[in-house]
C-alpha cells in the first residue's frame, strides 16, 4: 500500500513536470532567434528578445522580417513574414512585404510576388504601393493594358504622385507611341523636376529625333546625379551621332575614369581613334573590351577592320573570322571577309 502511494505520487509529480514543460515549449517561437547570439545583428537580437517574450505577436516577427530584409537577408526575412501571415493572414502590409521580400531574392519569384501584392490590394483597395509593385511586374511581363489600369488608378487617387507617370511613360514609348511618352513624362517633371529617371527617358527620346534638346535633358540629368555615368555616355553617344567626335571622346574618357567596366564607352573610343587614324589607340581600346567581354563580336570585327586598314589582312581575316564563330549573322564581319578574301 506504501510503494502505491509512493508510485502515484511519483507519477503526479512526473505528470506536472511534462505539462510544465509542454506549456514552457508551447510559448516559444516557431523561429526562435536567441538574444545572445551575435552571429545576429545588434537590431535582431533586439527584436528576437521582445519575441521570445510575446512568441504570438505577428508585428514582432514583422518588425523583425524588414530588418532582415534590410541587412539583404532575404530568406530569414521570408521565413519571418510567413509566421506574421499565419498569425495574422488579414493584414495587407504583410502579404506586401511578402511579395517584395520575393522579388528581392537572388531568383525572384515573380508569381508568388503577384498573387501577395493581389492579396494586399483585396484586402486593402487604395493600397498605393501594393498597385505600384504589381503595375511593375506587368509592365515586366509587357501586360500592358493590366499595368496601365493599375497605374491610372493611382494617378486618379494621386494626380502628383510622379512614379505613375512615370511608368505610363514607359508603357507608352514600349508601344511605339513616343508622343504620348514625352508628353507623361514632362508632365510628371511638373510635379517632381528632379526626379531623375524622367530626365533621362526624355534626353533619349529627343536622341532618337536627333532633336537637340536632347544635350538640354542629358545635362540636367548630369547636374541631378554628376557620378552618373549613364548619362555622361548618353550625352556622348548622342554627339557621337550628330558627328561631334571630340566632344564624345571627352565624355567617353570621363566614363572610363568613372566606371572601369563600362564596355561600350570604350568601344566608342576604339570607333573614333579609328575614324582618325589613330589605329594603335583603338588596337589599344579594342583590346580593353575584349578582356571585359571575350566574346564580343563586333570588337573583333572593328579590330578585322583597323587590321585590314593597316594593310594587314591576314590578321583581319583571324579577326573577321572569330566575330563570325562567336556571332554568325554579324554584318561587318562577313563584309570585311569578302574585302580580304575568304
């Protein structure tokens, strides 16, 4: 009767251990993050401490997600905002944030981004940013009329806000209808006159006509923005066009100094010291691109060509020969064959 007594209250204190422990378990987080551990940041470990105070609080682990995604942890962050949506699958923010977690991934996954950003926009229809996220990704996918209807609802709810029309601008000159393009984009610049972007889409739609106000939007972008290389190229290839080599040559140095990596710039260069004359500076640009790009195919056909002005054919049939094993349909090489000889 004694060893009874003592089993039973051995089994109750076993029982009450067990239960204890369950219920100790029950309240830790899914995606415990110790505080203590510094392989984290100072501002997760912050976050992970109130968490695994309040393990069911969807905000903590949102909270917590946008602070991965901005140290550009993308899958904690993914992992993170999933819990906040099963805690709280109501909450547009989060199925927001969920999309952009997805698109900021090494592989983006484009899909589940737009079934999120479509979620957000049910549950919260003047969702602006959700529209815009959405709008881009058509845009991407060239759903054009899917884009512009979500873009014109913003700029319905917004008529400043310079993003919409911004893209609608891009819409337009996709479809060919660069008018309506020029027009959206210098209305946008009413509202936002340094929004940089516009600038430049302009400066390049003005390229294209040879209409010089192009230089006029290729300079404002280069006092917006004056470690861009982008338009310093723009602006170069446009005088390059309009047969003002000098002026491009300059331009196109600056972008070498600016961006090391910069191909076409350097390309360029190869192209004007060849109209010149001054075959050993391009022999020396064209040999710049190709140790960025081995197989650029058009640097060997401009070589085949100096090679072939300076009276070298042989070399220029070598050259002429691997533009066409590397590009088949690459016009200038097949051409300078036929001069040297097959």
């Amino acid at each position: 009767m004694l060893i009874n007594l003592y089993r039973l209250t051995f089994l109750s204190f076993f029982f009450v251990l067990v239960l204890g422990t369950s219920c100790e378990q029950s309240k830790q987080s899914e995606r415990f993050i110790s505080d203590k551990d510094t392989t984290y940041s100072a501002d997760v470990r912050n976050i992970s401490a109130k968490i695994n105070a309040d393990p069911n609080n969807p905000e903590l682990y949102y909270r917590r997600a946008n602070t991965f995604f901005f140290e550009d942890n993308y899958d904690e962050a993914l992992m993170d905002i999933r819990l906040s949506l099963k805690l709280d699958s109501l909450n547009p923010l989060y199925h927001y944030s969920k999309g952009r977690y997805l698109m900021a991934g090494d592989t983006a996954n484009a899909l589940d981004a737009e079934e999120s950003f479509k979620t957000a926009i049910t549950l919260k229809p003047d969702f602006r940013d959700a529209k815009m996220e959405l709008a881009t990704i058509y845009l991407a996918k060239q759903k054009y009329a899917e884009s512009e209807k979500l873009l014109e609802e913003v700029n319905k709810a917004e008529p400043a806000f310079a993003d919409a029309y911004f893209y609608l601008g891009v819409i337009a000159r996709e479809k060919k209808d660069t008018v309506k393009a020029v027009a959206l984009f210098e209305r946008l610049l009413t509202f936002d006159d340094k929004h940089y972007n516009a600038v430049m889409q302009l400066g390049n739609l003005y390229a294209v006509k040879h209409d010089p106000k192009a230089l006029t939007f290729f300079n404002r972008a280069i006092e917006l923005n004056e470690f861009s290389d982008e338009a310093y190229y723009a602006k170069g290839l446009f005088l390059q066009k309009e047969g003002k080599y000098k002026d491009a040559e300059a331009l196109y140095e600056t972008v070498v100094r600016m961006n090391p990596a910069h191909i076409f710039c350097r390309y360029n260069l190869a192209f004007i010291h060849g109209q010149f004359g001054n075959y050993d500076k391009a022999i020396g640009y064209i040999q710049e691109v190709m140790d960025l790009a081995p197989n650029h195919a058009d640097a060997y056909a401009m070589r085949g060509k100096i090679n072939e002005l300076r009276n070298q054919n042989g070399s220029a049939r070598i050259d002429y020969q691997k533009a066409l094993e590397i590009d088949s349909t690459n016009v200038n090489a097949k051409a300078g064959l036929q001069r040297v000889g097959l």
